[in-house]
C-alpha cells in the first residue's frame, strides 16, 4: 500500500472496567475517617456498591485506549460533505471554558450578565455584517431548528397578514431537513428539480409560484456544491406572488465575505455556528443555528432579544408580533462564546481568505479526481464536490465499498449516497484547514482504491481491512451495538 496515514499498527483491545478489576486494587488512598460508623447514614453503610478495583494505570490506559478508537478532525482528515467538518483552533475552546462564562447562569439577571449580553450583542451584530441583514437570533439550537424558527416567522408573518398560505416550494438539492421544517409548520413541501446544470431555472420555478405558496427554501451553496447563480431572479419571482425566500445558509463556509444572503433576494436565513464558525459538526454535541431575518420579519423574532442602550445591554420580552421562545434561556451560549472568538481573530480577511481555500481545495479535489470517479456535473464548484461510483459500477464496486476502504488508508470517509439528485454519491468537503500535502494523500488514496476496483474486486468488497472490526452488518450494529472492545 502506498505511504498513508492509517496502519494497522497499535490499536488495542479493551474489555469493561468491571471485567478488569481484581480485588484490592486501589487507584487512590483515601485518609482515614474520622467520623464515626454508627453515625453515618444508614444507607451509606450497607453492601460497599458494585464499583471495579482498578490501580490508577489501569483506569489511565483503559480512557486513553478509547479515546484512541475514536476520529476526529484533530486526528486526520475528514471530508465529510455538507458537514464543514473543520479544524477548530484551540483558542477557541480556552475561550468558551474561562471561568466568567463556563459558570455564567442564566437566572443571574441582566445587571450580572453585562459581559455575557456584550458578547451576544455583538455576536449577533457580526452575524448581521456576514450576513447582510439587519437582525438575528442567536437562540436555536441547531441548523434544523433554526429552519424551523424561521418557517414559524414566515408562517407568523402570513397570519398576521389575514392569509395563510398552504405551501412551499423546496428544489431537490435543498437539505433533507428542509422539507421536515416546512412540513412541522404545516406548510406541504413541492418538490422542484434543479436543471441540467445543477442549479434551480427561474422558468420552473415561475411556473409553479401562486399565492397559496409561502415561498421557496433554497440551500445556497446547494448540497451539490454548486451555487444557486439565478437566485436574485427566483427571488424576484416568489416576491412577485407575495412570497417569501428562506435561505438555508448551513453551507456559508463557502461564501463568507464574499455574498452576502441578505443583498441577493433571501429574506430569511439561518448559519449553523457548529460547521463554519468553530464548533465541531457531530456527535450530538450542543449546536447553534443563529437566524437572520430583514426589517419586515424582525417583529416576528423570538423572544427574549438583546438591546444595547447607552453602554448597557438587557434582554427584552415586549415584542407584541413574536413567535416566542423556542429555547430554554437563550440558546447554546459555550457555542456563541467559540463562535465570536474565532470572528474577533479570523477578522473580516480572514474570513473571506478562509472561504476562498475552501473553495479552492474543493476544486482541486474535483480536477484531482474527475478521471478517477465519475462527476456528475463537471462544473466549478463551491466548497465541496459529489462524485459517484459509475465507472466502478462495471466491476460490481459501489461508492460504500470505496469509503469503506477509505479507512484503512486512514480517512474518514466522505458523505456517500447524498444528495440524492447523485445516484451512488460520493461527497467531498475537504474544507480549508487541510494542507495540499494531506489533501494529495486523500487523492492518492481515492486513485489506490479506484486501482483495487479494477485489480482486486473481492478484496474491496470486503474493506475495511485493516480495522478493529471489519464489514458490519450496518443495520444490525445500529439495533444492537456491541459495547465490549
Ligand atoms: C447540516 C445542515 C443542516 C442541518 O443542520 P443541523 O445542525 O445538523 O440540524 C441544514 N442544512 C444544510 C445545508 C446543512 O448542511
């Protein structure tokens, strides 16, 4: 195999603490007590608890072990498309845990919270600058939810208009989640094709936008990595009926200083703090996905907001036109902490600089790639790439044998069979934190495996290879997962 990251080299195995322990083994010495037994709780003086004997070694080694058996950005490359799994620079994290706002509480009070309320003010006044509009909220929890803060605007906005609306219009490279938000909202979802080359066709659009229609969700860059180019005259279409854009901007990665959704028609628009500005993507972790609304929807804001006057800063509950909460207190604050100390030392070049080499290393990837796997829209592209697996096709090979393999050489893999426009999708977001060196070795990579589809198709068949475990049943392993290394 070629020079990789990935080896099958030290990788451990680890049974349960309780399957370690041995009687008497001790990892701390505890002083003796000086309370007297009879005057403990009763309860703390039955049968001592089912707890492992472990030395302090073994309890160092069994965490470091799993810890190792886990991928992460911080371990290698992870091009994991529509994700922006970036890497997070480190400051950013020292930040969110000093202690002034690791223990900042939420019931403390406007007169307490000063340093927390400036950064969120100003956080959302960033935002407001990246974004081209004038207000934003930073309570939702994720990118989802912030779909959905924003249908329940648009669905406020329409009622308070005397006339609500029954539909909305989402083109088949939107986010699956979109259809799910405008669907909560009660709104039904019509599906539109993207044309030839990727990207919706004002004509189509034209053709099914009346005034029973709220408006369009439009993904921007869309999930196939290309941008919607025709949105100022969608826009202008749905507005023309009375409807509404909202603008899913999960993918801003890709655009930050350089268009901003606000100018170019989107009347709606929600960010996922966790994918461009800092906070890891996955694992269930907390997430924020700010949304930003302009001047005729910012009534329909959920409460509370901040304001600023004279140099202090309160929250405000008295907006007659709001769509209320949608979070406990005000949101994921450790994210929006991460979120503003990595816009204060990215700066405003840094920024539209880090969007440029994410959309560069994406194209380098497509050019790098293109003979290798099938591209089904052989254009440049935003900040990620979707291939499929067509020219592996005659040899029985499909894009999950492929990301499969990737493992053993040390990648994650990619997102595969998403979008679904892209039969057998491969997804690649290579981001702008990776260097070219480790970029052309994930090239590389890609090149052996499409090698081993035409030598060794078996093999392929059967990767990864050089795993702790191999080929798994998928939907068995989901329903009953096996704890024990
Ligand atoms: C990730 C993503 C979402 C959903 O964000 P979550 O935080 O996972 O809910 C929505 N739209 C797009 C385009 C995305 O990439």
């Amino acid at each position: 195999m070629i020079q990789q990251p990935g080896t099958s080299g030290l990788i451990f195995n680890e049974p349960l603490l309780w399957d370690k322990s041995r009687n008497g083994r001790c990892a701390i010495s505890l002083p003796k007590s000086d309370v007297e037994r009879d005057l403990l709780d009763e309860n703390l003086t039955g049968d001592s608890p089912d707890l492992p004997q472990l030395s302090e070694l073994d309890v160092v080694r069994h965490y470091t072990r799993l810890s190792q058996w886990n991928f992460g950005v911080d371990s290698g490359m992870y091009p994991l498309g529509s994700c922006t799994m970036k890497y997070n620079p480190k400051t950013n994290e020292v930040q969110a845990s000093r202690q002034g706002f690791a223990s900042a509480h939420p019931l403390s009070g406007d007169e307490f919270s000063q340093g927390a309320l400036k950064l969120m003010y100003n956080l959302e006044q960033s935002l407001c600058q990246i974004t081209g509009f004038p207000a934003v909220t930073l309570q939702p929890a994720a990118g989802a939810h912030g779909e959905l803060t924003g249908m329940l605007i648009i669905h406020a906005y329409f009622a308070k208009k005397g006339k609500q609306r029954s539909k909305i219009i989402i083109p088949d490279t939107a986010h699956g989640t979109n259809p799910a938000s405008a669907a909560l909202c009660g709104y039904i979802p019509v599906n539109v094709k993207s044309g030839p080359m990727g990207i919706l066709e004002p004509e189509t659009i034209a053709a099914i936008m009346d005034e029973d229609t709220a408006g369009i969700m439009i993904t921007n860059p869309n999930t196939l990595g290309l941008f919607e180019a025709n949105i100022k005259k969608i826009a202008e279409i749905v507005h023309s009926k009375g409807g509404l854009v909202y603008g899913d901007g999960a993918n801003m990665n890709a655009i930050m200083g350089i268009v901003k959704p606000g100018e170019i028609g989107v009347d709606v628009l929600h960010l996922n703090l966790h994918k461009t500005f800092s906070t890891p993507h996955g694992g269930g972790g907390p997430g924020s996905g700010p949304v930003a609304v302009n001047k005729v929807l910012e009534p329909f804001l959920p409460i509370p907001r901040i304001v600023k006057e004279l140099d202090t800063y309160k929250f405000i509950t008295d907006c007659p036109d709001t769509i209320g909460k949608i979070h406990t207190f005000y949101g994921h604050f450790g994210i929006m902490v991460r979120a503003y100390a990595y816009i204060l030392s990215m700066g405003a070049k840094g920024l539209t600089d880090a969007s440029k080499l994410a959309v560069l290393n994406a194209n380098y990837i497509k050019e790098s790639l293109k003979g290798t796997l099938n591209l089904p829209y052989d254009r440049p592209c935003m900040h990620e790439c979707v291939f499929n697996d067509e020219f592996q096709a005659k040899n029985h090979i499909t894009t999950v044998d492929m990301a499969k393999r990737l493992l053993d050489y040390g990648f994650h893999p990619p997102t595969i069979y998403f979008p679904l426009v892209v039969h057998g999708a491969f997804m690649v977001e290579p981001t702008e934190t990776e260097s070219k060196e480790d970029i052309d070795q994930f090239i590389d990579a890609v090149k052996a495996i499409a090698g081993e589809a035409e030598e060794d198709p078996e093999k392929l068949k059967k990767a990864p290879l050089l795993t702790k475990v191999t080929r798994l049943d998928e939907v068995a392993a989901a329903r009953k997962p096996c704890l024990r290394g």
